[in-house]
C-alpha cells in the first residue's frame, strides 16, 4: 500500500508538472509579457474584458508563442511513449523512435520538399509520408528474412534508415549551398520557429488519438514486452498486435519530425526517467512519458528561444542534455536493464 500511495503522489506531481511548465513557458522569452496581463489576455477570450495591453503583446502570445508550447508538448509527449514502447517490445534500453529509420525517412522528405517547393504544407507532407515509407520497408525487408521476428525487425530499420541516410546526404551534397543546403540543415538540427496555429489543427488530434490508441493497449503492449514466446502462450497476436503498435508509433514519430524537425534523446532518456519513477507497467509508464516528456521539450524550447539572441537549435540542447544524463542513469543502474 506505501508503495502505490508513493506511486500516486509521483503520478500526481508529474500531472501538475505539465500546467507549470505551460504557465512558465507563457511568461518566458525575449518579448516578456507581465504575469496580470497574460491572465487577462486568456481570459479576454472567454469573458468580456476590457484591452488593456497593446496589440502586438497578444500577437506574440496567441500567433507565436502559444502555438509553440502546445506543439512542444505534444512533440516531446509523442516521442516518450514511442521510445518508451518501443524499448519495452524490442526489450533493448538503446532502442529510439527512430530505431525503423523514421527520422532518416522523413529528414530524407522533408529536404526533398525544401529543394522543390517552399509550402510548408507540402514538406510536413512528404516528412510524414517519407517517415511512414521507411518504417514500411523496414516490416516488408523483415518478412522475407528468418530468424527472431524482433531481431530481423531492428536489422532491417537500420538497413533502411542507413538507405535514407545516404539519400539525404545525396541532397545535401546536390543542395544549393548558399540557399537550400543552410535550410536543410536548420531544419534537421530541430526547430519550432515555424510552428503556427494551422498546424495544430490537423497534428494535435492525431497526437491525441495515437497516444489514446497506445494508453487503450497498454495491458497488450506489457505483454508484449514479455517476449515472443511469452506472449504467444498468454494468448496474444504477437504478429497483429505488434504491426499495430509500430504503426501507431510511427505516425507518433512522423508527426513529432514534421512539426519539430530532428529532436534526438528525449525517445531514448525519457522513457528511462519514468521507469525509474513508477516502473515498468505501461498502464502507469505511457502516463508518465507524457507528462515527462511534454514538459522537458517545453523546458528545452524555452532555453532554446530565450537564452540567446539567436534561436539554439532543439537538437544540440537535447543532445548536450541528453547525453551526460543517459551516462548517469547508466552508471545509476549499472547499465542493467529492468524491464
């Protein structure tokens, strides 16, 4: 009984986390926006309050900065449960969204659509159908090999995220250097400059379903990560229930790299944060990753948008962050896997 009321009060923590870093985040960049004024300026929405402020404040926090803390949330949220999921199927503390070649296949579209067109619409397209193409390639390359299905699965992602590796450095190499390349290679270090309300629209209900749809398997995917054999004799699909998961882990990663770009680790770290806070059951573990996963990359887009004059790319702080951090969860657990 103490250990699930000291799970409950860690679950409860990690749900207030989530309002405080959106508030902070409201509060927080080079434009400051005082603390009264942002409670009238939300609630002048739902209520008949007089405008006080002037107009370009509530431009930047409706047009810009609100829209990029919502996407932040979501991106970083996405690419927790992914990894989190992920790690516990393919039973490997290393695995990443990324571990298909997701983000190889949709870094590969994105520059494809940024060599041929400038609609934003167009390259979040291409990313997303790029990003799904490559994960599957990956399942059909497994299918015609034998040998342990989850084995087979992870060799033939890295197979195919090399194959879009080479692709995309084709691109770069062909890119013009002084207009396109510098575009592709912003856009892949990760941003969410260019995040508007529009692309909530359509990304954020997908987000919401795809992670409903995990949470609602979340007692099949613990069974899943008992292993192949395991599952089998409990009753389990492996082979559905399975392709079904990736597939809605992949739309997760597709939509996270449309929006943010490439945004490394938080796939990987996060997951193991939460583990370490309330374990292994995914019923209790997906919960955690949102809330771990969406208010880090909120933390991280904040530093990222206020801590220089120039926008810090999210890939070289998640990197710099995430990094040092593995290496002590490592030497923490001895490198040990508990799954």
């Amino acid at each position: 009984m103490d250990r699930d009321k000291h799970i409950f009060l860690l679950e409860l923590i990690l749900a207030l986390t989530v309002p405080a870093s959106f508030l902070i985040s409201m509060l927080v960049g080079r434009y400051a926006i005082p603390a009264d004024v942002l409670f009238k300026m939300i609630g002048s929405t739902f209520l008949p309050i007089e405008k006080t402020w002037p107009q370009t404040m509530e431009t930047v926090f409706f047009q810009i900065r609100l829209p990029r803390i919502v996407a932040a949330f979501f991106v970083g949220s996405a690419l927790s449960v992914s990894g989190a999921v992920f790690q516990g199927l393919f039973k490997n503390p290393l695995v990443s969204p990324d571990i298909l070649g997701v983000s190889n296949g949709a870094s590969f579209g994105a520059a494809l659509a940024i060599m041929l067109t400038t609609s934003g619409l167009l390259l979040q397209a291409s990313a997303v159908f790029f990003g799904c193409l490559a994960v599957f390639a990956a399942y059909g390359m497994a299918k015609l090999f034998k040998g342990t299905p989850v084995l087979v699965l992870v060799l033939s992602g890295i197979i195919v995220g090399a194959f879009f590796q080479s692709l995309l450095s084709f691109l770069k190499f062909i890119a013009d250097p002084f207009d396109k390349l510098p575009s592709i290679v912003f856009w892949l270090m990760g941003s969410l400059s260019r995040v508007s309300t529009a692309d909530l629209f359509w990304t954020v209900p997908l987000f919401i379903i795809g992670m409903g749809i995990l949470y609602a398997c979340r007692w099949r995917i613990n069974l899943l990560s008992l292993g192949e054999e395991e599952a089998k004799s409990l009753g389990v699909n492996t082979t559905v229930e399975r392709a079904v998961v990736i597939f809605v882990c992949t739309i997760l990663s597709c939509l996270a790299v449309c929006i943010s770009g490439t945004v490394s680790w938080v796939g990987l770290v996060i997951p193991h944060v939460g583990r370490l806070l309330v374990g292994s059951d995914y019923r209790k573990l997906l919960p955690a990753c949102i809330s771990l996963g969406g208010a880090y990359l909120i933390l991280i887009d904040n530093i990222a948008r206020a801590l220089t004059m120039n926008e810090i790319p999210l890939g070289i702080l998640t990197s710099l962050i995430g990094a040092p951090f593995f290496a002590v969860l490592l030497i923490h657990r001895r490198a040990g896997w508990q799954q």
